[in-house]
C-alpha cells in the first residue's frame, strides 16, 4: 500500500497519489512479517527492502507505473487495493464539497460512507498517514480559505516531504473547481465498469487454463493413427485441433501431406510427424495432434 491524499471543500477538491505498486512472492507467513517491516516503517529505503526479501526468501516485483488516480466528469477517484486470495478495494470520489468512500471486497460493496462540507482524507499505511498528518496540519485549517490550486501545491509540497520503500519517487496529482451534480451517478458507473473489468479478467483466466490445459496435451511421441482413404484416422487415444486456444475444432481424421501408402502407421517421434519403419519419408499435416 502507498499513500492517497484528498481534500474537498466549497473552493474544489484535489486527489494526489504514488505510482508505486509491489508484489510479494513466498511464504504466506514470511510474507506477512515482511509487509508488516514495511508498512510499520522499519523498513527505511528500498535497498533495505529487498535486503530483508532476501533475508526471508520474499521474491519482490517494484514498479512505479500504478496510476492509482483519475478524474470522471468533476469528480477526481483514488483507490488502494490489496490482491490476494481476495481482491480488497478502497475508493474515495471527491467533488467540490462532497466526498464518499467505499469499500469493495471481490464483487460487493462492504461499506459506503457520503460527506459534505470540507474535509482530508489520507489512504495508506499508519506510518505514512502519520507522516502526511503531522505535515498537513500545518496547513489544513487554512485550506477553506484558499483557491483550489494553492491547496494543490500544499499537497504536492507534502507528499515530496513523504519518502521510503512504499512510495514511488513521481507522483500524479488533479485538482477541479467545480461541483459533480450527481455523485452518485458517477459511482455507480464506476463500480458497474470495475465488476465489468472483474468479469472480463476472470474469463481471460478461464481462457489461459483452458489453452494451458489444451498445450500440455499436444503429443510429442507415440503411435497416433493409420493412413485411410488417404486421410490420417487418429485412434482411440489422439484427436486433432485446428489451433491452440480455448476452445479449438476437434477432428478425428484430417488431411495428411506427403508419400503415404494405405495403411501406413503414423507416429511422433520428438514432435516429428513420421511413418513408422520409413523414417525418411517427410510428412505433415496442417492440425495439432493431441492426446484425448
């Protein structure tokens, strides 16, 4: 988790956020004691990072190209979200005035809480939010007074102050100065395209095993058929397919090219298509030979 910050008021509203993202890849429990190094602040820079990864096992992914914020009509979106064996989301909408935030757990929403008025709302870690609170309070009680864009250079200025291995050293940041009139119009659309985004993911990895599941039963030696009628008449163990993807065209007798004599019995040998006892004779054929 990295770090959001959000101010609505009567002036406008600006959203600014990091662009880091990191995945983890280990144990389960040695995982877990490394986030809770990082995101406690013991862990003070990314060298310190990746040596404790190191130390624990932890396989660690940085990247610092998460745009974690966005703008729909007036109304400026950040979100936080944690993915494992579930997909836990945190949202917050601003417009001028107005603020709601919600929490998405998989496919439903677990909480939603709407605001008015003048307010900051800070997404991250305890160490960090403590960091981004202890510079903004310098500042926030004067905010309602100022224009939305000097709020904007507050909040840029702070989160240049804010460093360690959680944050990304660029980050974005949007201000608006005008009111959404229907937040909430916004919201819905903007869950509904997250649950069409959700659907649409999952189908992918439906269809990734289902090609995986298809690739690993390509043949690569063994008997596979007999020549009839000129064609090759898989056996009871093989069929053919059209092509790798999700759901290919199945054949039990396809077209076979070259020297072939009624009754020749054809194998794989290493991925080569053969005649069996007449290894020089070149054949081949325009499908993928599979086992059942």
């Amino acid at each position: 988790m990295s770090v959001i910050i959000g101010y609505y008021g009567n002036n406008g509203a600006v959203i600014a956020g990091d662009k880091r993202n990191i995945i983890f890849r280990g144990d389960p429990k040695k995982r877990e004691d490394l986030e809770k190094s990082l995101y406690s602040g013991k862990i003070k820079n990314d060298e310190d990072l990746k040596e404790k990864a190191k130390e624990l096992g932890i396989k660690i992914y940085i990247e610092d190209e998460r745009t974690k914020i966005k703008k729909i009509n007036n109304v400026l979106i950040g979100e936080v979200k944690s993915i494992g064996l579930n997909s836990q989301r945190r949202r917050m909408y601003l417009t001028k005035g107005k603020c709601a935030i919600v929490d998405i757990l998989n496919d439903e929403i677990t909480k939603k809480s709407l605001k008015e008025g003048m307010g900051l709302i800070i997404f991250g870690n305890k160490y960090l939010k403590e960091i981004v609170q202890k510079e903004l309070k310098k500042y926030m009680y004067d905010f309602g007074r100022m224009n939305i864009e000097e709020v904007k250079n507050i909040l840029e200025e702070v989160l240049r102050k804010c460093d360690g291995p959680t944050l990304s050293e660029e980050f974005d940041i949007i201000y608006i100065d005008k009111r959404e009139d229907d937040l909430e119009k916004v919201i819905e659309q903007d869950i509904k395209e997250l649950m069409e985004y959700r659907e649409e993911l999952r189908q992918k990895m439906i269809d990734f095993k289902r090609v995986m599941t298809v690739a690993d039963k390509i043949e690569n030696n063994g008997e596979v058929g007999i020549i009839k009628d000129g064609k090759l008449l898989l056996d009871d163990e093989h069929l053919a397919i059209d092509k790798i993807c999700p759901n290919p065209k199945q054949f039990k007798e396809i077209d076979i090219e070259g020297d072939v004599n009624e009754g020749d019995i054809i194998v794989i040998e290493d991925g080569t298509l053969k005649i069996k006892n007449r290894d020089n004779i070149p054949i081949k054929t325009n499908y993928i030979i599979c086992k059942k």
